[in-house]
C-alpha cells in the first residue's frame, strides 16, 4: 500500500525522464545490434521461407529447423551474418575474371562499396600501398568488395578489410592448365614460333616444350638450394607473385630448407584465406562460397562467353616436367584442393552436392536464355587459328532475351575490364548514375545498365 502511494507520488516530468531514458536505451540497442547484426525487421517478422532466416537480405539456414537429410551438416557458419564484405584476389588465367564479375554484379544489386583503382583493371601499381590513391567509399560507408587484379598485402588488406567482419578468398588451378592458358594470353607461344625457322610446323606441346626450357636452370625444384627463388623462377610460378610469396618468406629468414618453408608458407595461406576456390571445380567452389556468405543460387550464376572444347593434352612427360617447374603451385594448388573437400564435408556432402547439380542445370538455362547458341557456332578461324583449340573455339552471341530480358546477361557478358570503369564512375558520383560510354554489347548505355540494375527487385 505504501510502496503503491510513494510511486504515484514521483512527479510527472521525472516518469517521463525515466521513460526518455528507457527509450534511448531501447535505440542505442537497437543500433549497436545493427552495427554487428544488420537485419531487415519486417522481413523477419513475415518471412516467406520458414527454413530460412533473413537479415537485411541475407537468408541463412534457421536453426531452430530441425530438419535432417541424409548425413547433412547444420554447422552452418553463423558469423557470416557478420561477414557482409569480400577481400577476394584475383589471380591470372585462373577464372578470375568469371568469380570478379559474379561479385561486381552482387555488389551493384546490393549497394555495396568496391576497393579498386581508378578506371584501370587492376591495383599492382605501386602507389596503391596509398589508400589516397584509391577510389573512396560514398560517405559514411565502408568498403565492401574488392575484385580487381592485385598483389596480396596482408598489411594493408587487413586495415581495409578487417579479418572479424570481411571474407577473403582468392582461386587457383591446376599447374598444367593455368601454363597452358597463360602461354596462349601472353602470346608467349607465339613468340616462341618465331624464334625457330620452321617455328609454323612445331606442334603447340613442342612450342610448350621450347618455352619451358629456359626456366630449366632457375626452377628445377628437385635441384633448388634454400637461397631465395629466382625473378625468373617466381615469372613462371606467377601465383606466387599474387599471393605474397615474398612477404612470408622474408618473415622465416633462410634458417629453413626450401620445402619448409613452402609448408609454412602454405599454412600462412591457409590462416589468410577463409576460401580459397578452385578453378578447377569452379560450380562447387561458387556454391561454398554462397553458402559462407549466405547467398542465394541466382547471386552466383556465370556466363562461359567462349567455352572451349576439351582442353588439348600434353604427353605425360610434358605434365610432369610442367609440375616440376612449377612444383610450389603444384603443392599449392594439391592443398587447397583437399581443403575444398573439407569444406564441403562441413557444410553436408549430399546437401553440396545436390547444390551442385541444382546450380548445373540453373546456370545452364540461364545460359540457354542469355545466348543465342546457333549463330556463334561459325567462329571467326582467323581470330583463334593459332590458338590450341584451332577453329573449335565458339564465340556465343546474345539473345534477344539477353540484351532486353535480363540484364544479368548483358552485364555477365560485359569485359571485365570495363566494370572498373563503371565502378569508379559510381563512387566518385555519390548518387550511382554513371557517364554515358557504352557497352561494346549492341551499344547499351552503362547508365541504362545502372539504373535497370538498382531497380530491380531480386526473386528468389
């Protein structure tokens, strides 16, 4: 009775003192939760899906679904609610340019930030330790992405991209097939012709061959001493180059063989990166990655623009002198592949699996949609006769559908190099409307892209 009559005595301005505390303490909750957990509350009060859960766009596998099929994990990395950005570095001849161009287009939908140079393909400039030199984030937001070519800081990557709250993945492939390509992109196989008076009549394994002879001295990794590796040697092994090789091996010193401290260094890899992809198996990689991520199947979905019959095959002596000279990638790429397995163990093998096929027959549709298949089916052979793969190079046009249905095509289609240049014209703007330059697809104007993109609402 007492207690009851003291309470109603409390003035009035102090019951609305206490009730503006309340209330403050109740936003800045709210806020510090959404700094760390951003979600989208209607979405989650009227969620379509009941075995998933929606922050801010982001469906993840509800935990509370007690659901089990077949030997699936439910271990299901739940911090990726936190890790809403992407460190990924973009390797050479490794498929790249299809995972840049995936993210490029999650980021446009998404409003997100991108970490990259100006107007160029590329960060390997040396300026670029300078985060002046770069292309800012629109104010008060962070960056998000970052996808161009570039070397691997670990120093200035993490002040970028802090490790609790950003994803870093990078792709590598399989030795035989990354010399294979990158022999043919460089032109290095042409040169090597030319050198030779009957250069025309050599077969592209003898061109392969007469290439790799002058790393013979510099790479034979049987023969190697603990010295540090040769410029020539790291040229050949150019994912060494890309993923810092000479930033972790200068932190060892020379006090360890040259195999230690490729293990070591192979371990730093590991503790760097979250997901290392695999060109290789490209399909499964995409479907860890948006699984880590928390992504749907669409936000994955690539175009092949000039897919290529089998690839021509090396003797068995070739491949083994190709894995020798460039044995460190070999052992490389041997290691991730293993540690792709362990990923998709974690997360189910029959749910990945079943993903997989699931994303198969999605992207191959989407593909059917994009493209009009019979009229690339004439290549131009004078564009590709000295190539490998001769005339049997397709070159894939788009559809009808794919310039005016669904921009996804047109922007999947697009050379990757030109989205640095749309990107720089985004941020720099602050309002996302960019410079009328076109397309080299039918002339469709980037502002147009732009715009379509922000507008369109996503489906599952």
């Amino acid at each position: 009775m007492n207690s009851s009559r003291q309470q109603n005595d409390i003035p009035i301005y102090r019951k609305k003192k206490n009730l503006v505390i309340l209330l403050v303490l109740a936003t800045v909750t709210v806020l510090v939760l959404h700094e760390y957990y951003p979600f989208d509350l209607y979405s989650i009060l009227d969620n379509p899906h009941p075995n998933l859960i929606n922050f801010d766009g982001v469906k993840i596998p509800n935990p509370s679904n007690n659901d089990q099929r077949g030997n699936e994990s439910r271990h299901h990395d739940l911090t990726a609610i936190k890790k809403r950005n992407i460190m990924f570095t973009k390797t050479g001849k490794t498929g790249g340019s299809t995972i840049g161009s995936i993210l490029y287009l999650y980021g446009f939908r998404n409003n997100l930030n991108f970490l990259l140079y100006p107007y160029v393909n590329h960060m390997r400039r040396p300026e670029v330790k300078d985060i002046k030199s770069l292309i800012p984030p629109r104010p008060g937001k962070e960056y998000n992405i970052q996808t161009q070519h570039s070397f691997f800081n670990p120093d200035f990557e993490h002040k970028v991209f802090p490790k609790d709250r950003s994803l870093y993945t990078t792709v590598v492939r399989s030795p035989v097939g990354r010399f294979r390509s990158h022999l043919v992109y460089t032109g290095s196989d042409k040169k090597e012709r030319s050198k030779h008076e009957d250069g025309d009549k050599l077969s592209f394994e003898e061109v392969s061959n007469l290439y790799l002879d002058q790393f013979v001295p510099t790479c034979n990794f049987s023969a190697l001493s603990v010295e540090p590796l040769h410029k020539s040697c790291i040229k050949l092994n150019i994912l060494l180059e890309y993923l810092s090789w000479s930033h972790f091996t200068a932190l060892l010193g020379n006090h360890t063989t040259l195999q230690e401290r490729v293990d070591l260094y192979i371990q730093m890899l590991d503790k760097e990166y979250d997901l290392v992809m695999i060109t290789d198996r490209m399909d499964e990689s995409l479907v860890v990655l948006k699984e880590m991520m928390g992504w749907e199947m669409r936000d994955i979905l690539y175009l092949r623009k000039k897919p290529s019959p089998e690839n021509p095959r090396y003797s068995a002596a070739t491949e083994e002198r190709i894995v020798d000279l460039l044995n460190i990638e070999h052992q490389i790429f041997n290691y991730f592949n293993a540690k792709l397995d362990s990923h998709i163990d974690h997360l189910g093998y029959d749910r990945i699996r079943k993903a997989v096929s699931e994303f198969k027959v999605m992207r191959e549709g989407f593909e059917n949609k994009c493209f009009n298949k019979e009229a690339g089916k004439t290549p131009s052979c004078k564009k590709y006769t000295d190539s490998p793969w001769g005339c049997n190079i397709v070159d894939w046009e788009l559809s009808e559908y794919g310039k005016t249905g669904d921009l996804s095509c047109t922007f999947l289609y697009t050379r990757f190099s030109d989205y640095s240049k749309v990107v720089s014209d985004l941020q720099l703007s602050h309002d996302y409307t960019v410079r009328d330059f076109k397309y080299r697809t039918e002339g469709l104007k980037l502002k147009d892209v732009v715009e379509r993109l922000r507008n369109e609402t996503k489906q599952p």
